[in-house]
C-alpha cells in the first residue's frame, strides 16, 4: 500500500510557545511502504511541556530508524509492536519524570502513535490526543484516558456536561507526570481509500466529527495539497471559534 500524509501546527490565540510536537516518518521495506505517524502534546499549565513531546517525539524516530527494520526481519504483528511501543512509552516516563524531579519542574505529554505497516495500523494512546478514520463515516478509533471520558462510562456525566465542564481537560495519565502509565492499543487492517486523522485535544475541542468527515473524506482529499489545504481550514476553524490550546493534526491517506 501507498500513503499520502500532510501535517500541520499552529500556536493558536493564545499560548506564547507551542508544546505540540507531530512526526512522519516513512520507509520503503521488504514487506512494502511503513509509514511512523506521531503526536505528542506537551501539557497545558505544566513548565517545559515543549521539551517532554519533542523528547517523546525523538525516542520514536530514533526507534523507526534503529529498531523497526529489526522488527521487520523478526515479523510484524501485534505483539512485537506493541512491546515496542509500550516499551518507548515506559521508557520515557521514566526519563521525563526524573529530569522534572533534577530541574524542580513538573511537565508531561500525551501521545497518540500509529504505525502503518504489512496491512494493518497499530495505535498506541496515552491521555486525550486522538485517532480518527474516515470511511463510510467517521469513527474515534481512540478512547481519552481523561476524568470526563471516566465519567462518562460510569453514566455519572453525559457528553453533553462533559463538552462544557471545566474539567475536561483533567487527564488520568500523561507520559513523564504519572508514577504508573498504562498505554491503550489498536489494530485494524487497512483498506484503500481510507483517511485517517491523528490531532491533540486543541484540533477538536470545538469542531464536530461531522465537520471533519464532510471534509476530510476520500472524495475530498485527493492529493496531499488537499489535504494539508484541509488541515489549515479546520485550523484556521478552531482560531475563529475561539480555541485557546495549540493546534496539531496529521492526515493520511491510504491506496
């Protein structure tokens, strides 16, 4: 299979520095094009959120580069990639957590990763940074690890309270300002023609999924100047609506 991707990044209204960090990375292999998406935001409120995506951000690219063909020669599947990307997530964790404790500061991120390889994506998530894909229609390929998403599955508050509550934004883990991280994952095979979208929190807040597929469908995006055209609009979208938080988003395409 063959990919198309766009990515982009704005600081938004009203932060001075953007904490989100996004990576694409591809590479033609003996089972065909892999393609390494990743999203990491830095979080809101916490000192140096910047330095702890950008460093999660690095740990990823460094294991495409140094590992992955490793992974292929052994076999792709569930388990390997899992392992390995839960091993990063651990990994990290670690790190951050100790240099926040060296310097006196506190600072996380969430990650949202997707590997496109052998026919099949396989997603890592951590926090509240998101997977879509557009097919017949839109579907969240993802769940927020945050205290609304937790208060929502134990029908103590409806989507309705939870899209305006003023805790939206707790989350119940992040890499790097939690003691124990318990990453969630997906696996799915590919189909041609899909589209999927990877975006922080700050992308989606105050656009409807409904917004996204009418735009972001295989009909729309035909080419990658479509599709990074597209990622500017909803940008721009969430500016002239008011969102406050950076804005992050990477698309891509499958044939």
């Amino acid at each position: 299979m063959k990919f198309m991707t766009a990515v982009h990044t704005d600081v938004g209204i009203k932060k001075k520095t953007n904490q989100d960090s996004a990576l694409i990375m591809q590479a033609e292999t003996e089972i065909g094009t892999v393609l390494m998406t990743v999203i990491c935001d830095g979080m809101g409120g916490l000192a140096k959120g910047e330095v702890a995506s950008a460093a999660l951000i690095q740990a990823f690219a460094d294991w495409f580069r140094n590992e992955l063909p490793v992974t292929i020669y052994n076999g792709v599947d569930h388990q390997s990639v899992f392992n390995s990307f839960g091993n990063i997530a651990f990994d990290m964790n670690a790190k951050i957590g100790s240099y926040g404790m060296r310097c006196g500061v506190s600072l996380g991120t969430t990650v949202v990763a997707m590997l496109f390889a052998a026919g099949r994506y396989y997603i890592m998530n951590i926090g509240d940074s998101r997977a879509y894909k557009m097919s017949d229609t839109i579907y969240q390929l993802t769940k927020d690890q945050t205290y609304i998403q937790r208060e929502i599955d134990l029908g103590r508050m409806t989507p309705e309270e939870a899209s305006v509550s003023d805790q939206r934004n707790v989350l119940l883990q992040c890499v790097g300002a939690s003691d124990v991280i318990s990453p969630d994952f997906y696996s799915e095979e590919l189909r041609s023609g899909d589209c999927y979208l990877l975006c922080c929190d700050g992308f989606r807040h105050v656009v409807a999924p409904h917004e996204f597929f009418e735009r972001m469908n295989s009909q729309m995006l035909t080419d990658e100047k479509s599709m990074k055209d597209t990622l500017i609009y909803f940008t721009e979208l969430n500016k002239n609506r008011r969102e406050t938080d950076n804005i992050t988003a990477i698309l891509v395409r499958v044939d």
